[in-house]
C-alpha cells in the first residue's frame, strides 16, 4: 500500500534502477522530474521510466495529487487502462479534494471519463460524463471534454452543442474574472480558448473524426 491509497508499487526492476539512479546521481534530477519530463538530457520518456520514476516518487510522497494524477496518464500510456483507473478510484474513494488539485472542482471522477475515453471505452465515458454534467455545468473545460467524446462517437449534433455550451461557460467565466478583478489570478488566455473551441466546433459540423485533446482545464489550453 501507498500511504492512504490501496494501490501497490511494482517490484524494482534492477537494471532500471541503476540507470535511473546513475543519472538521478550525475543531474540531481528527482523522481518527480523524471516521472513529469523524463531523463533530462536524454530522449528517454519511455513508460517504463517514467513509472519507475513515479513510484518512487510517490512511496516517500503518498499525498502527492499531481502525481498520482500523472501516474495514471503513464499507466494509460503504456496500455494499462485498467491501472490507470484504480488510482482513480482509490482517489475518489478517499474523498480527499486537497489530494486533487486543479481538476474541476478536484473531481476524481472527472479524470475517470477522460480515462475510460482515451482507451477507447467511449460508452462508459459518455455515462460517467452524465453523471457529473450537474456538478460541473459551469466548467467550460467539462462541457469541451463532453463535445470531444460525442464527436469520438460519431454524434456530430450533440458535439456541436457541447461545443457550445463550453463557448459559453467560458464566456461566463471571463465576465466573472473581470467583474471580480481576478485578472492576476487567473491567468487564462480567454481568446486562445474561445478560438480553440471555435475550431472544435467548426470541424464537429464539418463531420470530422475527433483528432484533439481532451485537456483536463481551460488553463491547460493557454498559448505560452
């Protein structure tokens, strides 16, 4: 077990660990970095890396949410959906937010659609993101998320409209940055967004197979 999660550490692989922990030694590089970059200095960001990296990283650090989050993605990378998703679990079974931070309202479950979508498990997707389509009306990013697995679907009209919805949520949320003079706060990029889902939007009428990215929050689609 790690720490409050009932999820298990793989067994070191040796050979592995020497060659992490003989760069770990040579750049000062940490389990975090590598888990979240890979080996700098090197083209190594295989799977294998970066989950060696991760669970080290998380047996000394269980609270750490970003990196629980990051180490799903890696297990859904290397085609272990189904690991991916027991993090998530185990994460929502804690009903622990500070866990989670910065995902819709630190919603594990949310996370969970994105999984189940991205290992092509869309029916499931479409259910869990219904389920959550109260708690996160106001969420321009969910609304995006919802479009982008309906398109997956081949359902071009109700992509469309989620497409839309997410238009004007954000818009929403600008209003509220400037009304409340959040300006510095948030630090979103409201036209890169809006042109973003523009686009979405424009290739769900043109009937275009999804080909996107389902970022987990708008933020994630600023422009640097």
């Amino acid at each position: 077990m790690i720490g409050r999660l009932r999820v298990e550490a793989p067994p070191i692989d040796d050979p592995l660990s020497r060659m992490v922990e003989t760069h770990r030694s040579k750049t000062g590089q940490d389990y975090a970095a590598i888990l979240f970059f890979g080996l700098w200095g090197t083209v190594d960001c295989s799977p294998e890396v970066r989950l060696y990296a991760a669970y080290r990283h998380l047996l000394a650090n269980p609270e750490d949410g970003p990196a629980w989050l990051e180490t799903s993605r890696v297990h859904l990378e290397a085609g272990e959906a189904e690991r991916a998703l027991a993090i998530v679990d185990e994460l929502a079974r804690l009903e622990c937010p500070g866990l989670y931070p910065g995902l819709y309202s630190e919603d594990p479950e949310v996370h969970r659609a994105h999984i189940l979508a991205d290992s092509g498990r869309i029916d499931e997707a479409l259910a869990e993101l219904a389920r959550l389509g109260e708690r996160h009306g106001d969420s321009p990013a969910f609304h995006y998320a919802l479009g982008s697995v309906r398109q997956e679907k081949g359902d071009f009209p109700g992509a469309g409209a989620a497409y839309a919805e997410a238009l004007a949520a954000l818009e929403r949320c600008r209003r509220e940055v400037l009304e409340e003079g959040l300006e510095e706060d948030v630090r979103i990029d409201f036209p890169a967004v809006r042109a973003f889902l523009l686009e979405a939007g424009r290739k769900a009428g043109l009937r275009l197979a999804f080909s996107g990215v389902r970022p987990l929050s708008p933020a994630d689609l600023r422009e640097e």
